[in-house]
C-alpha cells in the first residue's frame, strides 16, 4: 500500500502523476493500456472541502463536476440532467434515459431505503459507531455484470475522528486518476463529506480515497504529463514549486460553506434547484443555491447557447472564489481557442 498525504486535489493530481511516472508499470486494461500503480494508493485529503482542480492543462469542467455532485445528492440516477453539462455521460447509459451505477442512486434509494438517512441517525448517538457503511455495490447485480456502467466506487465508511471531525473513507476498486480519482471523485465525494457532516453536526474532518487499482491511460497520461510539467522534470522539486502556486494555499480562493440552513430546509432547496429551469428566478432558503449555484448554472446556460462573453460576465456574480475562478478559467479558455 503507498500513500499520498495531501493538502487538497489541485496538489494531489500532481502527486498522483509523480507515484506512476515513477514506477513507469505499465498494464493492459479493458479500456486501452494504462499506467498503474503496482500497489493499492490511499490519499489523505488533510482539507476536503478545497475540492476544486485549477490546474489549466487538465481543462477539468468546473459547471459539470458541481452539478453532477448536487445531482448525485438528490439521489438521482436519470441521465437528462447531466448530460446537459456533459455530452459524453450517454456513452454510460444502457438505455439512453439512466445510469446504472449513479452512486446518488446507490445511496439514496437503490437498496429501498435512505442509506444515508440512517447513517446520519447512528452517527448523531455514537460518533464512533463502525457499521455505518454506505453501500453502492450490488453483489447480485453488479458482480459479472456486462453493461455499461457498474460503480467503481463500491463503499464508504464513516466515523468521528478523536478531533471530533467526520472522517470519510472511500473505497474504490478501480481508479483513473485524472478523470476519476483526481478529477470528479475529490468533488462529488466531499460534497458527500460536507453534507454528512453537516447533518450529523461536526466539522469536515479527513477524507482518505482507498483505491485498489491505481493507473492513468496511457495516451491521456502522457500528454498531460508533456503539459503539465514536462516529461524529465517531475520530481521533488518541481512538484514543491508547483504545489506553491494552489490557489488555496496563495489565499486567492476559498471554499464557500455549501449547507447554511437547516438539513430539511436544503434538501427542499436542492429539489428545487435541480428542476430550475436555467434564468428562473426562484426564492431559495441557503445563499449557497442563490449566490453560488444559480450563477454557475446560468453562465453554463449561456455559454451553451453561444454567449460565452456573457457567460464570463454572469460567473461574476458566483459568490464562491473557487468556483468562480475555476469556472471563469474554463470558460475563458473556450473564448480564446
């Protein structure tokens, strides 16, 4: 087992791509040959909520990986939402309306109860409780399965740590580190962490990804690596220089509080929010829907339908300095191609 001990995902991306370039193991893999790690790799998120990848030449969709994580808290599982902030999402889907293995789904209503209601009720009477596990694998219907789509994620377990924080391990058997691990996961889980946290009433505490299979594909990996830092120079060194410029650590953006109400009144907050229709002007209970997702969900709209300049004007009024960096940069790059 190796170990990557990290501040938040923009640096460990970085560390990340420096563990395989390292080992330079290379594996066939059903989807193309990939780089992979020769050992299971945990990361230590020392602050999961700074969830958001800067990093320019990984181009990651800010407006996508926000939404599909709101999405993924509802419970849902259909694909006509996501697809709207990612095209791509169809190539997942075995009948062009869900997705198998949505891991909201999974949570929320798949095994026919609130996993995560429960949870949340254990851990409010005993903060050290060790059977609160959030299933998302089906042995009778994933194991052998040959469609599309089955998590990779398979579960997660929660406790209070001795800091009286809400720690969160997640399992993974499978892990991409630029699109997945270091990509979507470090979003979708800690807004995962947050909303449990929130609820039981504790502190974010640590948040450790476990992944069996490690790896990058090949071709992807390589370009990235070209770009990013530059084929022999990814050592101790220029990962030290490159951790300098996080935005988080420069103090230039902050993580922006996601639940400021009451849990029942946020839960009704994101219903509405998902079925809002993009420009509406809807009366939310938390700022965090009127001043964060309401901007980010417009300026996507309006780079869609062609106005992007107006788009990098709307995510101005995103009241989340990371988000709203991200999602300018984002957009700004598509202005300027």
């Amino acid at each position: 087992m190796q170990v990557i001990e990290v501040r938040n995902v923009h640096d460990a991306l970085v560390r990340g791509m420096d563990l395989l370039h390292t080992e330079d193991f290379k594996n066939e893999s059903r989807n193309g040959r990939v780089y992979q790690a020769r050992t299971p790799v945990t990361t230590v998120y020392e602050r999961s909520k700074e969830r958001v990848l800067f990093w320019a030449e990984r181009d990651a969709n800010p407006f996508f990986h926000f939404m599909e994580g709101l999405w993924m808290l509802d419970g849902r599982n259909d694909l006509e939402f996501v697809k709207h902030f990612a095209k791509s999402m169809e190539n997942y889907s075995d009948d062009g309306k869900s997705l198998w293995g949505a891991y909201g789904w999974r949570w929320r209503s798949y095994f026919g109860y609130d996993q995560l209601r429960v949870i949340i009720e254990r851990l409010k009477k005993d903060g050290e409780d060790r059977r609160s596990v959030l299933q998302m694998w089906d042995a009778e219907n994933d194991l052998g399965r040959d469609g599309k789509d089955v998590p990779c994620n398979t579960s997660i377990y929660f406790k209070e740590d001795t800091t009286g924080c809400l720690q969160m391990t997640v399992s993974n058997r499978s892990n991409d580190i630029i699109w997945g691990a270091y990509g979507a996961n470090a979003v979708h889980m800690s807004m995962l962490h947050e909303y449990m946290a929130s609820n039981i009433g504790i502190p974010v505490g640590r948040y450790y990804q476990i992944s069996d299979n490690f790896h990058a594909y090949e071709e992807l990996f390589d370009k990235l690596l070209d770009k990013l830092i530059g084929r022999d120079a990814l050592d101790f060194y220029t990962q030290r220089t490159a951790m300098k410029n996080n935005p988080y650590l420069r103090g230039e953006v902050a993580p922006y509080s996601m639940i400021n109400v009451s849990p029942d009144l946020w839960d009704i907050d994101l219903v509405n929010f998902l079925d809002r229709v993009p420009f509406e002007d809807i009366e939310f209970n938390d700022r965090f829907f009127t001043e964060v997702a309401v901007p980010m969900q417009d300026a996507f709209w309006l780079h869609k339908l062609g106005k992007t300049e107006e788009a990098i004007i709307e995510i101005q009024e995103c009241a989340a300095t990371d988000w709203r960096k991200a999602c300018f940069e984002w957009l700004d790059r598509r202005l300027n191609k």
